[in-house]
C-alpha cells in the first residue's frame, strides 16, 4: 500500500485513540472513500448527504454539498457506489469539515 496514504491514516489513528479528545485532522491530502452516508454508508439520516469514511467510521461532510459531485443517483453516483475522494480537513462535532475536497474518477468497469 502506498505510504503517503498510509502516513496521514496513521496520524488520524493515533490522533483519535489519545485520551484527550482533541479534533482529529488530515493535514494532508489524503484519499478516503466517500459515499451518501444513509444510501451506501448506513448512517442514520433524512436525506441523502455526503459522507467520508476514515478509519472505517463514517462522517457527514461539512462545506461540500452531495449534488455539487453530479447526479447522485446517476449509474455511478454516491448514492449508488462508493467512490474516492482526496480530502484535507478535521473531524469536528462528529462531522468532518472538509477544508479541501476532490472526488477522484470512477474505476473503469471490468
């Protein structure tokens, strides 16, 4: 697995394990998946919303909205598949606060 995924991944792990709960952050760009947290993530929710997935804990996005990405419930849409996304930003109120977002490419279908 490349390192400079791991690197950040590493930081947010020992970041939430410490027993102050201080916010945890992604300094760095790093790709996690992302998703319509109720359609594909199973949160609880009202509405189809965006979420990311660290660590395998999923959070609702702050600052980017889910149709600001395209059709959601188009073919390959984030309420249909759960896609990738480089992100930088910090887990706050349990939600992440998204300071940059990029949803990468879908994969090519096999």
């Amino acid at each position: 697995m490349n390192r400079a995924f791991l690197a950040p991944l590493l930081i947010l792990g020992l970041a939430s394990g410490c027993a102050t709960s201080k916010p945890v952050a992604l300094t760095e760009p790093t790709v996690v998946e992302t998703a319509c947290g109720e359609c594909q993530f199973h949160m609880k929710g009202d509405s189809c919303d965006l979420a990311v997935r660290i660590l395998g804990k999923g959070y609702y996005v702050k600052n980017v909205d889910i149709d600001s990405l395209g059709n959601a419930h188009g073919k390959d849409g984030l309420c249909n598949a759960i896609r990738q996304a480089r992100v930088r930003g910090f887990v706050e109120g349990g939600k992440f606060v998204a300071e940059e977002f990029t949803l990468l490419p879908s994969a090519p279908a096999r």
